[in-house]
C-alpha cells in the first residue's frame, strides 16, 4: 500500500514544499495535498513522484516512518531557522533512525553509558561529573565523536546546506542520537557535538521544548566539558595575546572565538582585553571561518561498519537498496565514509559483527 507519510517525509526531506513537489513532477497541486491525505496514487503518478524526489518506488511502500518529534529536537538557532531547512533537518533524523535500526540489527555497537546529570544546575559541575564518569581527567578530548561512539551514542552526520542548522539530539528507545550538521567547521562540529551532549544527560527529563536557558547551560557545558579549567588556567600565561590564543584553540580542539570566550569566562582574560581579542579575531577573518582549521572527525563505528561491508563486496548503495532509500541520503549521514578508502581504528568498548 502507498503510504502518504513516505511521501511527505520524502518531500520535506527535499526541502520542496508541496507546492514546489506538484510542479517539479508536473501534478496539480490539489492532487498533491490528496495524495498526502491518503488518497492512493495510480503507478505513474508515483513513478512521478519517484523521480522528481529522487526516490526509488520502493520507498513509498511499507509503514509509517518513525517520525522524530520536532518538539523533542533541539534545535539551536530556531528563530532564524526557516521551517522548511528545519523540516529537511528533522526529516534526515527519520531517516537516520531508518539506517540506525538497520545498523543495530546487523552490528553490536556499545551500550551507552552517560551518566544522568539532570540534577546538575552549575554546568561547571555538570561538565566535571560527566568528565569524571568517563574517567577523563583534565586531559583535552582528542575525539569528540569517537568519545561519543564508545559511549554508545549513536552519532550522525549530515549535510544540510545551511548555517541555520547545528545540530540535534533526543533519547530513544533508551539510546541516545546525536545528528551533527557538517556544513560548519570541524571545531563548530566538535562543539556542539558537546552541547548536545549536555541536552542528552542535563536535559534528559525536562520538556522536550529547549528553553533559551537550557541553551546557554548547553553551551556552557560544552565549554567547560572542552576546556577544562585546571588544564587551561595551568597553561595560559597571565597576558594573552591573540597569537596565545590561537595556539590555545589548537590544543583544546574548538574554535578560536570559543577559546577567546572560555579564556574570559574563566577571568584569564579582562572584559577589556576580551573585546579587544574579539575584534582583532574577527579583523583576521575568525568570525567568518576556522583558519589553522583541524581535521574533521568522523564516525569510528561507520568506518568500521563500511569497511566490514567492504569486505564482504557490500556498498552503501547496497544499504540503500535493502532499505529504499536513496545512496546520497546514506551518504549524507555517514559522514561521506567509503568502505575502500575507509582505515577502522579499534573501537575501545567493542563493535561486533553479529552475522
Ligand atoms: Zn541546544
């Protein structure tokens, strides 16, 4: 049976309106809205909308997707987000849960292990709680998303083609989601990979609407989590220049802004001196992209995944095929890996194949 809520998270994931899907598969727009009502299609109205959305047929038969809630999202930047990126975004984490479950039936990934820290009100304590249940010290996290992936967070990528969306997160079925939005760079990802982090085990419980607080205790958290403070206040020198500041985001892994506000939260930096630093980074170009930029991070348990795949002549168009999907909408949350070029590292917690 065709099912009409394929055809709307199909068309939202294109970031088409109903309007717009009607007139690139040459159907009246009265006919779309039926048709996203229940009303069932004949074969080549779907072969229409198959190719328009760039779906295959197959897609638009089965059961309802798990949609993800909107609400249980947290999207930062909401107010400058437009609906229909917002709708893409919302619409690549049902997607996502379609290859996540897919992943799980086939693979034993790590149970997750987050400490619940919905307690917690001084992110600066928050931060240092969950760094101690992982056993981290004060040492600088040199992967942020492999922390993530031993810990059992079922982490994606995806490559919405705008600055409006970061990220978002949300527990399910008693695992916890991260979709990371890689249009950003490496450091922005790093870090909100942490401020979401925080939404996972400070706002467990709370509603699902993130209030602008719970925003800035995420970020908050994010900062402290990444830079902690016994490691930075031991390192940085009593005046720091902005070439200090520089070499400093390097270690700690995040953007030199956030460095900069880290520096002066942490009272290493005047108010004066702060602003001064800010403006001397956005006058050599930081506010508008990460130079001296790091490596991007990427998913350990996908290259694994892909790599086993690989070996046994699997692709990801292969995936695709067993789940309906298109291949780029696989691509898009697996952080670009391929299976040939792919090197796994051993995943400390273990990844196993179950076949
Ligand atoms: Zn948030």
């Amino acid at each position: 049976m065709f099912n009409s809520k394929r055809l709307g998270l199909a068309r939202k994931r294109r970031g088409l309106t109903a309007k717009g899907l009607a007139e690139l598969a040459g159907l009246s727009e009265v006919t779309l809205y039926r048709l996203e009502s229940g009303e069932k299609p004949d074969d080549l109205t779907i072969e229409l909308l198959a190719k328009a959305l760039k779906y295959p047929v197959d897609f638009f038969f089965g059961d309802d997707p798990e949609e993800v809630d909107t609400a249980a999202v947290s999207f930062r930047s909401l107010t400058k987000m437009k609906a229909k990126e917002r709708d893409a975004a919302v619409a690549a984490g049902a997607i996502g849960l379609q290859l996540s479950d897919w992943l799980e039936r086939e693979f034993s990934l790590p149970d997750p292990n987050l400490a619940d820290l919905s307690y917690e009100t001084d992110m600066e304590t928050a931060a240092r709680l969950m760094r101690q249940y992982w056993g981290l010290g004060e040492r600088p996290v040199t992967n942020m998303l492999g922390l993530l992936e031993v810990h059992g967070v079922r982490v994606f990528s995806m490559s919405e083609n705008t600055a409006s969306v970061d990220a978002f997160s949300f527990w399910r079925g008693g695992k916890p989601y991260i979709f990371l939005n890689t249009f950003k760079s490496a450091e922005h990802s790093i870090f909100d990979a942490a401020h979401e982090l925080c939404h996972l085990v400070v706002h467990k419980h709370t509603s699902p609407q993130r209030s602008p607080v719970a925003e800035r205790e995420a970020n908050a958290f994010a900062s402290a989590f990444l830079m902690p403070t016994a490691d930075v206040r031991s390192r940085m020198t009593r005046f720091i220049s902005v070439d200090e500041i520089i070499r400093a985001k390097k270690r700690w892994r995040v953007s030199a802004m956030a460095m900069a506000y880290r520096l002066h939260t942490l009272e290493l930096l005047s108010d004066w001196r702060y602003k001064s630093a800010c403006i001397e980074l956005g006058r050599r170009g930081y506010r508008l992209e990460e130079k001296e930029g790091i490596e991007r991070e990427t998913s350990a348990v996908w290259k694994k995944v892909l790599t086993q795949l690989w070996s046994e002549k699997m692709t990801k168009s292969d995936i695709a095929k067993k789940l309906n999907l298109p291949t780029d909408e696989i691509e898009n949350l697996v952080w670009g890996l391929t299976g040939s070029t792919a090197r796994p590292e051993p995943i400390e917690g273990g990844l196993r194949a179950v076949k």
